[in-house]
C-alpha cells in the first residue's frame, strides 16, 4: 500500500488516550501517518484525581468544559487529531451492590445505535488500522467496556454498504487491535529492575492485587518501540491536570530506566483482512508497500 497511512484511536474519555498507546501515536505521526483519536464521552462523571484541584469549586462546576481543554491541549501535544462521539460519561459505580448506572449514559446505549456515530466518522476518516479495548474494557469501567463493543461493530459494519446507509460511503479498516497499556509483564519487570537497584517501586500493591484476582495475561502480538516519545506521551497525561498529579505514581519511574527495561508499548491483534506474520512490530504491518 502506498498512499497515505492512517491510524483511529477510539477511546472512552479524554485521558484514556495519553495513558494507553500515547507514544505510538505520537511515533506514528512523526514519521507521516495520520493519527485520529475518537473520544466517546466527555468524561463528565470522572473524579477530579489531582489533590491539586480537588475541592476548587470552578473546577468541580465545569469540569465538562475543563476536561474539553485538558483534550485539546494534549491533541495538540501528541500532534492528533480529535473527535468527540457526543456520549455522556457513565461514572464508574462503586458499592456493593453497585448502583445503576445513570440514565441517558454511554453505557446504556443500544450498542448497534451508538455504533452508527463510529461507522460514519470510520467512513470520513478511511483508517486502515483501528484501536481500542479489550472485551474486558482494559479493565471493567462500563464506558470502556461499551467502547469495545461499538468498536467491533463498527469495524465489521464500516465497509457494508447494506449496514448504516445514511453514514457515507463503505470503508473497511484492515486491521484492529487491542491496546495493553499495562501489561503485567511491562509492572513485573518494572517493579523487579526497581526493586534491585534501590528505588521504591510503585507496583507492588499492583501485582499483589493482580495475583489475587486470578486474571490470566492477555496474549501480546505486537510491541511497538516508540521510547523516544516516551516524555511527549508524559507531557500529554500531565494535560489532563484534573485526572493526574504530576507528583504522583506515574511519573516514579525516570524515562532511562523504562526505555532501558521496556521500550515498548503492547497491543493484541483482534481483527485482520491481511496476511501478517506474527509477532509483529508495527501495526501497519501487512499492509505497508
């Protein structure tokens, strides 16, 4: 394939995309791929995360219209574009039991329904290869779960010209893959590398908690090496200023040690139409002339 090589993001709320496959985006488009994230929600139910701004009464009135500035200015930071599908974030209910979820959220959409608003921007905007969650969400939040699911519906329905009709022109994207933005594999080696040379490490609760669940590894298809982006891939989580404190957990580990222990960022291919070999190293593959 010669033309221009185009790559969708779909994500369930603005952060999920500079958290999860930040640095490969932010690769791909350096080196001339067009790179679109799709954002499903607006993210208005999200904690405000940050001790910073937690308690400051603007923030908490608007969080709607911060969360959509946080968006942009990290769009601008990993050179992406971005499109909103318009849905209303489904808060992430806790308590036993768990409450319902609130009415007109993203979650309870009609799946084929809200599927409709994917296929027609798949259809505008002709990616070749798409991203996205797991049937298990990466983990169980209900927005992340009900992003899976349009996406596989809209992966299969973009190029029917009998399926959405009223959403333009068939296009079929060639390739879908699911996104390991923490595999355990990438906090094992982690914690061991911090572990062994003095540092305190930030994931021992993690791994504990993962061993006690009884979870099984996902299988990895694809390690992207994009650590020369790792800091853009910081500097647009650090964005979204009501979702991470830059003093926190996440920024522990110093840049050289994760290029040095895991330089890559992981994803499992789902969804094929072209002959590829595995493992594989580039999402494009298979596909490039």
């Amino acid at each position: 394939m010669s033309e221009q090589l185009r790559l969708m993001a779909v994500h369930a709320h603005p952060d999920d995309e500079s958290s999860k496959g930040a640095a490969t985006m932010a690769m791909y488009v350096a080196r001339g791929v067009d790179v679109l994230v799709a954002t499903c929600t607006g993210g208005e139910r999200g904690s405000i995360l940050n001790p910073k701004l937690q308690g400051d009464p603007w923030v908490e009135a608007n969080i709607h219209e911060v969360r959509r500035k946080e968006m942009d200015a990290a769009r601008e930071i990993l050179g992406v574009q971005q499109a909103w599908l318009g849905y209303v974030d489904s808060g992430l209910p806790e308590g036993d039991p768990l409450p319902p979820l609130p009415e007109g959220c993203f979650a309870l959409e009609d799946v084929d329904t809200a599927a409709g608003a994917l296929v027609k921007l798949i259809r505008e905007f002709r990616p070749h290869v798409i991203t996205t969650y797991d049937e298990n969400g990466g983990y169980p939040h209900p927005d992340h779960i009900m992003t899976h699911k349009i996406t596989m519906v809209a992966f299969d329905a973009a190029g029917d010209p009998d399926a959405y009709p009223e959403a333009g022109e068939p296009w079929q994207p060639q390739k879908l893959y699911y996104n390991h933005g923490f595999p355990m594999g990438r906090i094992r080696a982690l914690h061991a590398y911090l572990s062994e040379h003095g540092f305190d490490s930030p994931y021992g609760e993690w791994i504990e908690g993962w061993e006690k669940s009884g979870r099984k590894e996902r299988e990895i298809t694809t390690r992207v090496k994009c650590d020369d982006w790792f800091e853009i891939r910081d500097k647009a989580l650090i964005a979204h200023a009501t979702q991470i404190d830059p003093d926190g957990p996440w920024f522990r580990v110093p840049i050289d040690v994760q290029r040095d222990v895991w330089p890559t960022e992981d994803y499992e291919l789902a969804r094929s139409h072209v002959d590829t070999d595995l493992p594989e190293d580039d999402l494009f593959a298979g596909l490039r002339k």
